[in-house]
C-alpha cells in the first residue's frame, strides 16, 4: 500500500493514451477443446476501466476490469492464426486502444457415419484440422461391449491421413489421438449402429394334407397345425435341423479389420414359419368309412347327433386350427392366429429374427450358443401361447362347453366295430 | 429328503435381492394374459439356466406339479420343467401323466414330455432311457392322448431311445396310430439302426406330405450321424442317398423337389454336391415359388451365393420375384452372400 501512495503521483505524469498496450496467450498452439490463459497488459494501467477479449472465431467477448486483465478461454473451432483482440478503455477519456495476439487451434477431424446400419463396412478417417498439418502417428480406439480395440497408423504412406476400416456391428465410442504442431489432440464419437429390419416371413397352408388323419375314435385328432414339411407341431422356425439347432438358418461372420475387428455378428437369415394346417380326411364331407362301418363319420353324425352341423363341425376344426372364425390374422381363436400374434408381440414371444439381430460375441462358438439359446426362447414362449388347448373361454372353436369340439359326437370304436352315438368328444383337434 | 427341499425352498424364499422360485411359480399358476405368462415364464428360466438357483427352481416346479389338476396349468409348469430338465423333471412329468386321471391333462403334459426327453443332459440320456424306457414304450403303446409325445420323447432320447423306438415301430398298431410321429422320432434318434426303418417308412409314405416329411426326418438323421462321427453300411448310406435324391429333378413334383433340395442341402454340403448344386441353381428359376425358396435357403451361407452369376440370379429374385417370402429370402441370401 505504501508503495502505491509512493509511486501513484509518479505515474499521473503518463497520460492514458500513451499507454503501452500488449496481449499475449500461454500457449501459441492450443488442441481444440483445450483453454489458453489470456493477459492484456497495460503499462501504465492506471486508468484502465475494462479490457474486453475478442475472437475471431466468433466465439463471446470477454472481459476483465481489474488487474491483472486475464482471462480463460476454451477453443472448440479449429484454425490457424486465430487472432484475439484485447480491446483496453480508460476512465480519464483517453481512446480505447487494442493489441492482437494470433494463436493456432488445432484439432483433429473425422469422418465416417456415425450411424451405420449393422454390417456396413465404414472408413472412419482423422486427418488435422485445419487440413495440412504433419501427423506422425494416428492412435485409435474403439470402445464396445467392454472390450477395447487399438490400432496405431504411423503414417507410413506420409499423407498425414488415416483410415480405420471395417464392418461395423456393435455400438461404442470411437476416438483418435494424435500430435498436431506439438498438442495431443483428441476426436471421440459415438457410433450407434443401427439395427437391420428384419422379421421372420410367416406363413400357413390350409387344409394342406388331403390324405392325413385316421379313423376317428374317441382319441383321434381331428386337425393339427404343425411345420409344414417335418411335419412337426413343435417345430415353429425352420430350417432347424435337429431340436434347437438353428446352425442352417443363420449365417455368421467375424469382422477381421476395423473398429469391430474380433466381433461376430449375424450376417443373415432364411429362418421361416411356414405351417400347415390339416384336416382329418374320416371327418369331412365324403370322407372315407372306418374300416368295418358302412358309414362315414360326417353321414353318421348327420344322422344321429349333429343334423344339420357337419360342415360347420369340419369347418370349426379348420378354424381352430387357422385364424379362428371369421378368420382373422392374430386372432387368438386360432392356433395360426396365435402364433402370428405370439411373434407379432414381443411380450408374448417376439420375432426370432428380430431378437438374433443384434446378437454378437467374441467367438463363433459363443455366437452360436447364443442364436440357438435366443431363438429355441422365442419358440417355447410361442409354444406355450400358441400350441395350448384349453382356451374354452377364448371362442367357439377351442371346444369348451357346448362348443362343436368337445359337444356330443358320434365316434367309432374299432374294437367292437360300432359307433357310440352322441357321446362327448375329447377336447382334441 | 423332504426338509432338504424345505431348506431350499425356505432360503430361496428369504432372498430379496432374486426373484424367488415359489413365488414366481406360484404367480405362473394365476395369471392368465399371455404377456403375463410370458414374461414369468422368462424369469423361470433364466433361474433355471442358473447352475446355483436351478435346483431351487426345479424343485419349486416340481412340487408345483405334482397338485396340479388343471390342463393349462399343469402344461406351463410341464414346459418349464422341461426347459433345463433333469432326470427328476423327465419323471415327474411322466409319473403325472400317468396318474392323471383325465385326459385333457395327460394330452397337456405330452409336450413336456417329448421336450424334457429331448433337453436331459447327453450323460443322462442312457440313465433315463434304462430307467423310464419301459413306462414310455407303454405310454406310446396305449392309445393315450400322451402317446404321441412319449413316442416323441423316445426319439429326442436319441440313440439311447433308438432300440426301444424301433421296437415301437415294429408295432403295427403304433404305425398305424402315429405314423408321423414315428418319422419324426426316428429322425431324432441319431442312431445309425433307424436309418434302414426310416427309408423304408419313407419310401411307404402314403401322401406327398408324408413323404416330404419323411424325406426331413432321414436328411436331419443322416447329419446327426455324421455330427456324431457315427459311420453307415455302404448299402444303407447308398438306400438314404438314393430315397433323397429321388426327386431331385426339375420335373417331379414341386413339393416334393422342394422337400429333395432342402433335404439334400441338410445332410450334405452345397458347395460338394455338384448335382445337388446343378439342381438348385437351375431351381432358383422354377415355376413354383416354393421350389424357388428351397433353392434359394438351400444356396444360403454357401460359397456357391457369391459366385457373380448366382448373386445375379438370386438378385433378380431379390427385385422382381412376386412371391414375398421369396423375395425376402432372395435379399437374405444377397445380404448373406455379399458379407
């Protein structure tokens, strides 16, 4: 204080405009998002009332009104010779005076989508920003799935550029590094891939085995709704070659260059659900006699139980097995509908395709594991919404009480060679 | 025994942190929308896949199980037990069967069966079918809404169950009974004795569906042999060949090629097979859709998908084929091929 008082009078001598008026930065390269000290120093300053910064990059003005007349700021935008301007005012009404100080922001750009659908091969490319500056190795790394991937370019082609390429197949954060003009300078993004469109093509022959069924006992079944060509009611995704082995369905493939190098993914699909649904051939209309019985089964209950409903009969054991009555697509009144609506939903059982899509993992073996785990899921939760029986609450061809199924009916007993006449059927279709 | 599984029952109960096994099955046998059903039954299984939990969750099912009267009850705790079955879960099942006495429950529970049998652990395959092969066969013998799965589950005992299966199909009555089924079961097998049987079955078939289902159950057996490092006569290798290849030609029956390419693509390998591959190239451009679609799946993941003249053919599939599910398949096949 007492220094003040000393030389205060001292430096009144000096008038204000004829200040000396320096700015100056603590670094002449800055990495973008990195900050730079910024001191304006006035000599004299004692009428300094306010230094304000200026940028060219557009970036806010800062200000500073006592010394010392410093400020931080942080450099997003790349460029060279980025000039600062620390513009000083003073409180005697002396003109403001200005000084310029040019830094260089460096940076690191990268292209590449960042958004890539599932399998796309990307190059992902880092070069200087601004373009043109020396870079003698590129470090890169891509973060997913808890595993880490590096590769490290030493620009051995000189054109200060880098490229790391490759399929990509699982979401994470890629980031570059290098040295631009003497700064570590760092690009992370995230890349979130985007998932294939795909659904399991579904479809159901009606009708479909005109030879199928046998002689209609108390026990027969008068429909089913199964795989079409094994023939198989528990098999709902095919090609399954043995029991939850869908290795023919799926294709896999190992991403071997690039950010996702070491990952497998499900590179494709042809997995289906093509059912069938088919009719006993003893109940239709016309239908062949058990052997022994001079009659069919449809005469036979036209005559003494069923008059006038047969074909409403043969045609509810159809719908049953379809799309319920009327049919409709997803009704839960029929098993097809059933099963459409089970994959329809993926809170009764989901799309397999859909639910492998994005499966991924370290080894083709694991890979694997995890297609058949995923979708042998799916096909129990289906199984055990679709393939059940006891829905009498749920429409007139599940054969509850007074439905056609399970109401009375006239079978055939091959042992005693006679028909028992309007007994009740068995809640089998 | 008895305060073994109390003990286990009762620690998994004080757990909160898990979901626990009593509660969950007991929720499994009240809910009633699917979406619910669904998504308890996921949690069961997950337990189930557990190593520690398993027991805990089996044993909550089983008891379960066991007073279960109603047929759609009894069905989804059957299917969870048979999800990651032990010999313990296999004879529940099989013991509830057999004591039901409706018939509504024991066709409930014949899907369980044939999954349970299928899912045992390989080492307790030979177990099961020594201990409880004699009950099944019975079980298949009688007309019985469950025979159909306990000759199924035979079949998924794999080969194993392969002597008492084709004991089973010596039976006229069972053949008569359940002639799909026997296909299937004796495709499952994996055992090179039902070969002969099965092309014999096969080449009987009644109907063109029989047949193609036929033709399925001999390719899946003939690749489950060779997986299996098992071997054939020359004759009964030359017998299955022969009843594959049988229709492998453009002008048999569209069914029935479509059944041969995909049966032929199932137990051989594309890209090895010349005629098989002559077949299905000349197939991707068939009259029938379904043809096209069995040479399509069949040339899916081989190397033949990316020579530049299928992925031409197959792309004109893929942008003009009128049949939609060919034509998704098409651009499954260009996808696969072009990574």
């Amino acid at each position: 204080m007492r220094y003040s008082v000393f030389w205060v009078p001292a430096l009144m001598a000096v008038p204000a405009w004829a200040a000396d008026v320096t700015v100056s930065s603590s670094a002449d390269v800055i990495a973008v998002g990195n900050s730079a000290t910024l001191t304006c120093t006035v000599t004299p300053s004692t009428y300094v009332s306010r230094v304000t910064f200026s940028y060219e990059d557009g970036a806010p003005s800062q200000e500073d009104t006592s010394a010392p007349y410093e400020v931080q700021r942080t450099f997003n935008v790349a460029m060279d010779d980025l000039t600062v301007t620390a513009t000083v005012e003073f409180s005697d009404g002396s003109p403001t005076q200005q000084a310029t100080v040019d830094v260089d922001v460096v940076g690191l750009a990268l292209s590449g989508s960042t958004s890539p659908s599932r399998g796309w091969s990307v190059a992902y490319t880092a070069r200087s920003d601004p373009q043109g500056k020396v870079i003698d190795l590129f470090e890169w790394s891509y973060t997913a799935g808890g595993v880490v991937n590096t590769w490290s370019d030493y620009d051995l082609d000189n054109n200060d550029v880098s490229t790391w390429a490759g399929k990509m197949v699982i979401s994470g954060t890629l980031s570059v590094q290098a040295v631009v003009c003497g700064v570590t300078c760092t690009k992370t993004v995230s890349v979130t891939i985007a998932p294939r469109n795909w659904s399991t093509p579904q479809s159901c022959n009606v009708d479909n085995e005109s030879d199928w069924g046998s002689e209609p006992t108390a026990s027969a079944v008068m429909g089913e709704n199964r795989d079409r060509e094994s023939n198989d009611k528990l098999r709902y995704f095919v090609p399954q070659a043995n029991d939850g082995d869908f290795s023919q369905a799926f294709s896999v493939s190992g991403v071997t260059s690039g950010p996702c190098q070491g990952w497998w993914y499900v590179s494709g699909s042809t997995l289906v659900c093509q059912r069938e649904t088919v009719i006993n051939k003893y109940i239709k209309a016309g239908g062949p006699a058990p052997a022994g019985a001079s009659q069919n089964f449809y005469d036979r209950n036209a005559e003494v139980c069923l008059d006038d409903l047969m074909d409403e009969f043969v045609q509810a054991v159809g719908n049953h097995e379809y799309r319920g009555t009327p049919a409709t697509a997803r009704s839960e009144e029929g098993h097809y509908g059933r099963i459409e609506n089970g994959i329809y939903d993926a809170e009764i059982a989901g799309d397999p395709r859909k639910a492998a899509e994005g499966l991924l993992a370290r080894s083709s073996a694991s890979l694997w594991s995890l297609i058949n785990l995923t979708v042998e899921d799916v096909e129990d939760d289906l199984h055990a919404y679709a393939g059940g029986e006891s829905w009498s609450a749920d429409g007139p061809n599940w054969g509850g009480p007074d439905a056609l199924g399970s109401g009375l009916r006239s079978t055939w007993n091959p042992g005693s060679q006679t028909w028992s006449d309007c007994v009740n059927g068995v809640e089998k279709f | 025994m008895k305060s073994a599984l109390l003990a286990i029952l009762l620690a998994t109960t004080r757990s909160s942190a898990a979901p626990a096994p009593v509660e969950s099955v007991a929720t499994l046998t009240s809910v009633r929308s699917a979406a619910e059903v669904a998504s308890v039954s996921r949690t069961i299984r997950r337990g189930l896949e557990d190593p520690v939990q398993a027991p805990a969750w089996r044993a909550a099912l089983l008891n379960a199980l066991q007073g279960e009267a109603k047929p759609e009850i009894a069905r989804r705790i059957g299917l969870l037990l048979a999800w990651r079955p032990d010999e313990a879960a296999l004879a529940a099942i099989l013991e509830r069967i057999e004591s039901a006495a409706d018939r509504p429950l024991q066709e409930a529970l014949a899907d369980s069966l044939t999954l349970a049998a299928g899912r045992l652990p390989a080492e307790q395959k030979a177990v099961a079918a020594q201990r409880f092969g004699p009950r099944l066969l019975k079980l298949a013998s009688a007309p019985t809404p469950a025979a159909e799965g306990a000759v199924r589950g035979l079949g998924r005992l794999g080969a194993p169950g392969c002597p008492l299966l084709l004991e089973l199909a010596r039976q006229q009555a069972v053949r008569a009974r359940h002639p799909e089924a026997l296909l299937i079961a004796l495709g499952e097998t994996g055992c090179a004795d039902a070969v002969p049987v099965l092309v014999r079955m096969t080449e009987e078939a009644s109907s063109a569906g029989r047949r193609v289902a036929g033709l399925m159950a001999v390719s899946g057996l003939l690749r489950a042999i060779r997986q299996d490092g098992g071997a054939l006569s020359a004759d009964t290798e030359r017998q299955a060949w022969s009843c594959l290849r049988r229709d492998l030609r453009l002008d048999a029956d569209p069914e029935l090629l479509a059944a041969s390419i995909r049966a032929c693509a199932t137990a051989s390998d594309v890209d090895e097979d010349a005629e098989l591959a002559a077949v299905a190239l000349e197939s991707l451009g068939h009259a029938s859709a379904q043809v096209r679609s069995a040479a399509a799946t069949a040339l899916f993941d081989s190397a033949l998908a990316s020579r530049p003249d299928v992925k031409e053919l197959v792309r004109a599939l893929a942008d003009h084929e009128t049949d939609a599910t060919v034509r998704v398949l098409a651009r499954d096949v260009l996808a696969g091929a072009e990574h």
